[in-house]
C-alpha cells in the first residue's frame, strides 16, 4: 500500500530541504497535530540515520520513528527507509519518497510513503502527513 500528498510551501527548495533534513528543522513540524517533538536527529547523508520522538496533543501518546537516508539530493530530493518503534503505527518497514519542486511562490512539496502494511497503516500515515505538512507550510506562512 502507498499514498501521495502534495503541498505547496511558501519558501525555496533550498530552506524546505533544509526543515526536511536537519534535526532542528524536523523539530519545528513533525507530527500530526501541534504535540511537541521531544527527539529529533538527522545524519542527512545516504546512509545516515535519523529518529524523531513526539507527543500526540490529541492523547499524550508518545511514538517514535526511524530510519536510514537512501538518497539525498540537495534541495531535490530525498528518499529513506521508515520504522516506528514497537511497530506502533505500522510492523515493517516502509519507505519515503520526498521530491521538492521549485515553483512562484515556492516549494511543491510530494511526499510518497510506500510499503505500509494495510489500509489502516495507509489510512493513518495519510493523516499524519497531511497535518505535519500542515503545519510546515505555516511555519514559512508565517515567515513570508
């Protein structure tokens, strides 16, 4: 199973590559809702690792993910391997596709997570980007 979400990000390819890759980027924007990140590194070279804890506004709920950066093409693209601690969300392992394109008022942004187990994983992966996507396009909303 995978899914697509596309979104346009006020800002160049270069910052947005910068917010994808970098520990202090990924603080300020991963997760579904306005929890706080409570872990983030990032080794953003191929074959570097990276690994983000948050809490969940919602219901407390702590999860972590972590991988491994397949491919890193600055400010293009960027591909790496996807596990959530204790298989919460998701068992295996699954893979991210994140491919910048410049465009007038910034960044098209896609994001392709692929391998998910099920529907459900599917399901709520989807509405785990498109909130975190949310909330990085107000992060540079706020800057333009």
């Amino acid at each position: 199973m995978s899914l697509t979400v596309v979104r346009r990000i006020k800002a160049r390819p270069s910052i947005v590559f910068q917010a994808l890759t970098t520990a202090e980027g990924m603080a300020q924007w991963w997760g579904p809702d306005d929890g706080p990140v409570l872990i983030a590194e990032a080794d953003p070279r191929r074959g570097g690792g990276f690994r983000v804890r948050f809490r969940r506004l919602e219901d407390a709920t702590e999860y972590e993910t972590n991988g491994e950066f397949l491919e890193v093409v600055q400010p293009e693209r960027i591909v790496m391997s996807w596990r959530w601690k204790d298989g919460l969300v998701d068992p295996g392992e699954s893979r991210v596709e994140i491919v910048l394109r410049p465009v007038p008022e910034g960044t098209e942004i896609t994001v392709t997570h692929s391998r998910l187990h099920d529907e459900e994983s599917r399901r709520r992966h989807e509405a785990g980007w498109m909130g975190a996507l949310d909330k990085l396009a107000a992060r540079f909303a706020e800057a333009a």
